[in-house]
C-alpha cells in the first residue's frame, strides 16, 4: 500500500503528522501524540513508531516535514 505523511508545523510551536493513503483524496490527521502535539521528542519518537509499523507492513511510505525543510533553508 502507498502511505503518505507529512508533518503540519503551525507558528505556535505545535505539530501534527497528516496521513493520506492512496485511495484517499484528503490527508487526515493522525490521533494521539501525533495531533497538535508541543513536546518535539514525543511527537518525533511517534512519527518513527508510525514509519516502522508501515516499512515492516512493507508499504511504500513517502514522509514530508515541511518544517525541516524550513529550518535548512534558513540556515544555508
């Protein structure tokens, strides 16, 4: 299966992993501490459990962080 996720970072310090699969039009949120969530480490730690369950299910994932690319740019 085709996955698509991609991190949504609002000003506020805030994150949320988005999930779209490739029968889906829309992304959908993710629940837990993958919604609206402010602690980095946590949210980061579940973005990875998330990765891991799709790669061992041996689905073709494509994972954006639009913030990262934020942060790179910023610093060249």
């Amino acid at each position: 299966m085709q996955i698509q996720l991609k991190v949504d970072y609002h000003p506020s310090g805030r994150r949320t992993l988005k999930k779209r699969t490739q029968n889906e039009m829309m992304f959908t949120d993710c629940s837990g501490p993958l919604l609206s969530n402010s602690d980095v480490g946590s949210f980061y730690r579940a973005v990875a459990a998330v990765l891991y369950k799709h790669h061992t299910a041996g689905d073709t994932v494509e994972y954006d962080d639009t913030h990262l690319d934020m942060t790179r740019k910023a610093a060249e």
